[in-house]
C-alpha cells in the first residue's frame, strides 16, 4: 500500500495466525482457541477480537456489512466499516445483508437467516460461559475438557429457585455439537436458536481475552435448560396477548427495540435497520 500500512492493517504472520487459529476453532467446534490477540489502534473493548477475525479473513471480492445491536448506523459499527475502508483498498461496503459476505456483528445476529457463502463474526467481551462459576482458567479448562458443566446447571437452578425462571437475558450459555458449552457473546435469547444448524460459518473473537471459537455450518447449538423447564425466547407480546409490531414497517416477526417517543409513549421498531427497511421497500411496491 502506497501509505506504508499493509494491506488489511495486520501484517502476514499475524493474519496467518489467526487463519490456523479459525480452522482449529472449526475443526473443535465451540472449542476456545488461544491466539496472540494484537493491538489495534482502537480500545480493548471496542471490537477489536472481531475486527482481527474480519481483518484476517477479508480479501479480493468480499463485500463487508458491520453492524452494532442491529444498527448499521452506530458509532462503532460507523467506525469500524471506516477502518476497514482506509486499510482494505478495494474492498466494498454494504448495509445490505444479502449483498455481503463477511458480516461482522456486535450484540445481533442478523433477522434474516444467512446464506452458505457468508461468514458472520462476532464481537465477544467473555468467551467463557463457566467464569460466573469458576474464577480460575486452569480449571475451567479442565471442566470444558470433561464437559462437566454441573456447577453451570446449579446456576441455572437457582435462578429457577428464585425467579421461577431462568434469568439470564444475553449471553445465554448454549451447547455446540453435544459437547462444548460457549458464550455466544451479548446477542439476545431470540437470536440464539438461529446458531442451530446455521447455513453460515459463525465466527466469535475476543480480543482482550485473546480468544477464538466457531460454530460451524449445519452444527448443533442447544442452549441450556431442564426438560421441566424449557429453553424460551423473549415474547414480544402485549397486555392483549397479540405479538407487537414494529411502528417503522409493522413486522410482526422481527426482534424489537423498545423506547419512548417525544410524546412519552412506548414504542416499539425492529433492532435490525437493514430488515426494517427491506420490510418497508416491500411494502411500498
Ligand atoms: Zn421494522
């Protein structure tokens, strides 16, 4: 590059690096794979395990969408699609879902399922569902290899105990291919049934933790529950018992957000802008 910057930021070895460490993450789904996290010029915390992944995989012909809790718009989706056009010349950008191939995500999976041809990347603060339970690595690196994931489903317990339900909104503690249980990072409970036998590659990173796991195409992904007490997604009904909609394109289906207007009232748009706004094109004819 004519600027001095290697292409795509990250120098060869490290793109590399990171290229081995997704194909063992995939050959051991749900396994958390140890890389070399590097530093990015940007803050620990602000996406850079997922931007490593995307950095690393991204090339000639790739058409790349980030988004931020559903949001193209955001700042740090704005500010990373940035990124990734000053240091990959050549590359394109898109919000649209279909017109991408790398989709890298903080908070959501996209409303629309994926397709074979793309790879969806996921921010992770915690990679690891035990911590809550069990403070030391080394130990927890032991209960992952047994699968011994008992304390886990005390936990769940308690909260059953307590609240008569399980409790836990984002982050949901999910089993991959009958044996790893991972954290799928901070998206909600509705979006964890689409990592179930998914068309897509899907990728997670954690930079600060230095960590890369995978669930890939047509895997198993079972969220953690009891047989008494069944695994639920959020429900976006009201006090009449009818689903809502969204107020921008009146999707019935789709994972919402909830806010207050000027006026004071609730109410209710889908978190995913992209979906929304093929919603209202199809309405429009
Ligand atoms: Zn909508």
């Amino acid at each position: 590059m004519s600027n001095g910057i290697n292409f795509a930021f990250l120098d060869e070895y490290a793109k590399r690096e990171i290229r081995r460490s997704v194909i063992k993450a995939i050959c051991i789904p749900g396994y958390q794979v140890p890389y070399s996290s590097r530093e990015m010029p940007m803050g620990r915390g602000f996406g850079t395990g997922g931007l490593q992944l995307t950095l690393a995989l991204i090339g000639a012909n790739d058409s790349l969408k980030v988004i931020d809790q559903g949001s193209d718009d955001s700042v740090n989706a704005v500010n990373l699609r940035k990124f990734v056009e000053m240091t990959c010349p050549g590359i394109d950008t898109t919000t649209r879902l279909q017109e991408a191939t790398l989709i890298q995500s903080r908070h959501r999976i996209p409303e629309n399922s994926l397709r074979a041809d793309q790879i969806l990347v996921l921010q992770v603060p915690y990679p690891d569902a035990l911590v809550i339970v069990e403070p030391s690595e080394d130990k927890r690196k032991i209960m992952h290899s047994e699968a011994d994931y008992s304390r886990l489903l005390v936990k769940l317990y308690e909260d059953i105990v307590k609240f008569d339900e399980i409790t836990i909104s984002h982050r949901y503690p999910t089993r991959i291919n009958g044996h790893y249980i991972i954290d799928p990072s901070p998206i909600p409970r509705y979006d964890v049934p689409k990592l179930h036998n998914s068309n897509a590659l899907i990728l997670f990173g954690a930079g600060r933790e230095k960590k890369i796991y995978a669930v890939p195409p047509h895997c198993s992904a079972e969220p953690l529950a009891f047989d008494d007490v069944p695994f639920r997604v959020e429900n976006f009904t009201d006090s009449h018992g009818e689903r809502r909609a969204c107020k921008q394109c009146g999707s019935r289906e789709s994972f919402l957000d909830e806010f207050i207007d000027e006026q004071g009232e609730r109410v209710y748009q889908c978190s995913d802008s992209d979906y929304c706004e093929q919603q209202q094109e199809l309405a429009r004819g």
